[in-house]
C-alpha cells in the first residue's frame, strides 16, 4: 500500500510540474507575439522611461546608441527583438 501511495504521488507531482512547464510557455509565446506588434517607440516609452528620463534620440550617434541598446538590454532584460526595435526607433 505505501509503495502505490509513492507511486502516486510521483506521478502527481510529475503531472504538476509539466502542466505548469506547458503553460508557463504558452504564456510566454503570448508575452513574445504581444511585443512583436510594438514599435520601437512603444517598446521605448515602455521600457526606458521606467526607470530614468531618457535623452533625446538626437544626444547620441547611431553606434552610440547601438551600443547603449546593448549595455541596457542586460539591465531591462529585453530581447534581442526588442532592443532591435528601439535601436532602429532612435537611430531614426
């Protein structure tokens, strides 16, 4: 009897962390296709001005700002998407 007991509770427990596996990943292919509809102004606004006031596009250089794109990517943990889109925003 306490061998069927571990046997279900394993498979209990198995069948809990893969229903949340399945579902933390349906959540994030909805998070990624959200963010894939915003512009880099959006993705911006969104993203940088939450933390500090942002500068004017025009204070820094195209590869100036490739570069910030990089260093704040880590910081905001953007994607690589994301970062493409505001990097291309402001080097506008």
């Amino acid at each position: 009897m306490k061998c069927f007991l571990n046997n279900k509770m394993s498979i209990i427990v198995i069948m809990t962390i893969t229903i949340a596996s399945v579902s933390a990943l349906f959540v994030g292919c909805t998070a990624s296709q959200k963010i894939t509809t915003k512009s880099g102004a959006q993705l911006w606004a969104e993203n940088c001005q939450r933390c500090h006031n942002t500068p004017s596009p025009s204070t820094f250089s195209h590869d100036q700002w490739v570069t910030i794109g990089m260093h704040m990517q880590s910081r905001a943990l953007l994607t690589d998407a994301e970062r493409e889109k505001i990097v291309a925003f402001l080097k506008q």
